[in-house]
C-alpha cells in the first residue's frame, strides 16, 4: 500500500510543479510615453494581477524582466496604462513562448493578435 501511494505522489509531482511555473518576460518600453503599471491575467479570465515593474514608472526605452506565473495555460493577457493616459489590453500573449513583449508595436497597430504572434 506504502509503494503505491509513494508512487502516486511522485507521478503527481510533475503536474503540479508546471502549473506553478514562473515564464520571464522582458517588458521592453519602446513607446514614447512612460508605463506607470502593467497586468497580467490568465487569457479570457478577467483575473488581472499586477506585475511590479519597478520604484518609477518604466520610461519609453526602458526595460524590465518580469516574472508571471503560468497557471494552466501559457497564454496571458497584458493590460499596460501608460503616463499620458493610454491604456493597452493584449489578449493571447503566448508567456511559454516569447521571451519579450514590445507594446507600442501593438500600439501602433492596434489590432489583436493570435497566440503571441502580431499580424502584419
């Protein structure tokens, strides 16, 4: 009986240790005005979580490495409020996947994208 639940819990291990996976991503400011807070919630969710980005807001050339956790799913949604009012909502950010975000490419076009990767 001891074998089988010691064997039960170790073939449980892996499961729970990828549900609790922290994905880095580097923030790369290259829009002009400074991002005073940036979110991250579970795609489709709602559940926004705030993600320190530093002491000062993160001004345009700025960069910062940001630790999300992955849950169940690699892909997150991005909400970015920025110093001059704007706000920023990515949907389908694929975390497991890109190692960095870029928001004012998104900015610029304007349009969602599919899985993490822009659609020219």
């Amino acid at each position: 009986m001891r074998r089988w639940l010691l064997a039960a819990l170790f073939v449980s291990l892996p499961a729970v240790a990828s549900v609790d996976r922290v994905c880095y991503v580097n923030l790369v400011n290259d829009a002009e005005s400074s991002i005073v807070s940036f979110e991250a919630a579970p795609a489709r969710s709602q559940q926004w979580v705030r993600i320190p980005i530093g002491e000062q807001p993160l001004a345009g050339g700025g960069a910062t490495m940001l630790g999300i956790r992955k849950g169940t799913d690699c892909l997150h949604d991005f909400r970015i409020a920025f110093a001059d009012g704007r706000t920023l909502i990515q949907s389908g950010f694929d975390i497991c996947r890109f190692a960095s975000f870029h928001p004012d490419f998104y900015l610029r076009h304007g349009k969602p994208v599919h899985d993490g990767e822009p659609k020219i």
